[in-house]
C-alpha cells in the first residue's frame, strides 16, 4: 500500500478515538442531569414528608393548646360557682362548663385523628428519609465516577493527540492539508475503506475501473461522492486465493 495513504488510515485512527472521547465527555453533563433529576425528585418526596410532618406537628400544638386554654377556663368557672347566689346564675354558669367540656372533647377528637394522621406521616417520612440517603449517596457516588470518566477520558485525549502529533509530522504537508480539509467536511472521517466496491463513509458504490486502481493501493484516490481518500484491505479469503497457486507450485 502507498506509504502515504497508511499514514492517513493510521492518523484517521487517531483522530476516530479522540473524536468518540469527545463525545462520550460531551454526553456525560446529560447523564449527569438524567441522575440528579432522580435525586431531585426524591429530594422533593423528602421534603415533602417533612413538610407534612411539620404541619401536622403544628395543629398538634395549637389543638393541645386549646385543650389547655380550655380547661383554664373551666377551672375558672368552677372556681366562681362559690360566689354564685342565685340559682339561675348557677344553672348558667354550670351551662358553660358543660359547653367547654363539650368543646375539650371535640378538640381532643381532633387531636387523636392529627396524631393518628402523624404517626403514620411519620413511618411514611422515616421511609422517604431512607429513599432520599440511598438517593443522595447514589448520586454522589455517579457524580464522583462521572467526573473520574472525565478526567480519564481527557487524559486518554491527550495521550493520543501527542502520538497524533507525531504521526502528522511524517506526513507530507500538501497531503495532511487535504486529509485536515475532507476532517472538517466530512464530520470526522476523511479516510474510508471500500468493502464490496462500496465507500463506507457514503454507502455508494465506486465504479469498477476506480475500484482496481484503489485494491492495487499504489495512489491515494477520492471517492466520487463524498470526496473521502479510499482505501482497500483484502479479506482472509482472498488472500488465502492467491496464496493458493504459490503452495502448488512448491
């Protein structure tokens, strides 16, 4: 094969990984997204549990209050009977007690339904507790490897560009221009191989004549359609083809 033109295969080489490096550090912020939507949304059950709790905890306090505020007035009330003189100030004043009794159980009613309802918001917040550490400690965890795939990914980019660096130095400038040219244009590969007589940059078919001087591998040739600089690689098959006639004459 024409020195030049396997240069170009081996630099096209280069620049495929650097390129798919690239990628795989460019998708990684999406996926970095995708996993902190998940901790997110179990960062918002939790705070939601939480927030229930603290709701609940709250009419707890103020039913408990009035329970108190209540019996104080009853403790009034009854304390006052002893100066009462009439019969009917009696009766009225007995009237309010037992309406305040009645309001302490009504509100006592209340205050066992709010504590039923907080006992079980608090098993429901115990378990989002649980869900949101796993969450969270997941999501440090793929963070940290997120960002070790990064910084290895980057390590490994710059590894290759010093051996590309190389490589393009042995390469004749009019010739590395070219190939740099088709690079940019052609999204990233500017060297494809013809398998079956069909450009595997395009998918096109090269014509007959074209694909003879391209196995022969002794120029660099242009594929017609997408402008790539071609190559050929014999397969197994027809190397052990024209392998064959050699073994029969020994």
């Amino acid at each position: 094969m024409y020195k030049g033109l396997q240069l170009l295969i081996d630099l096209q080489k280069f620049d495929t990984q650097i390129l798919s490096l690239r990628l795989k550090i460019d998708s990684i912020p999406a996926h970095i997204a995708a996993d902190e939507a998940v901790y997110q949304q179990a960062q918002k059950a939790h705070d939601s549990a939480g927030q229930q709790r603290l709701a609940l905890e709250k009419k707890k306090k103020d039913k408990e209050r009035q329970v108190e505020e209540l019996t104080e007035k009853i403790v009034k009330m009854k304390a006052r009977a002893a100066e009462i003189k009439t019969n009917k100030e009696y009766q009225a004043n007995l009237k309010e007690i037992e309406a305040f009794e009645s309001q302490i159980r009504s509100v006592e009613d209340e205050l066992l339904e709010i504590m039923e309802a907080l006992e079980t918001a608090s098993k429901d917040g115990a378990a989002q507790d649980q869900k949101f550490a796993a969450a969270k400690a997941e999501a440090e965890a793929i963070g940290k490897e997120r960002s070790e795939e990064i910084s290895a990914a980057e390590e490994e980019i710059q590894a290759l560009k010093a051996k590309r660096k190389e490589l393009a130095a042995s390469i004749d400038h009019e010739l590395y221009e070219q190939y740099m040219g088709i690079l940019k244009s052609c999204r990233g590969l500017a060297v494809a191989e013809v398998v079956k007589e069909v450009c595997q940059g395009c998918s096109m078919n090269i014509p007959p004549q074209l694909f003879v001087r391209i196995k022969n591998g002794e120029d660099i040739f242009e594929c017609p359609q997408c402008r790539r600089l071609l190559y050929y690689i014999k397969p197994e098959n027809e190397k052990q083809e024209e392998a064959a006639p050699k073994k029969a004459e020994a």
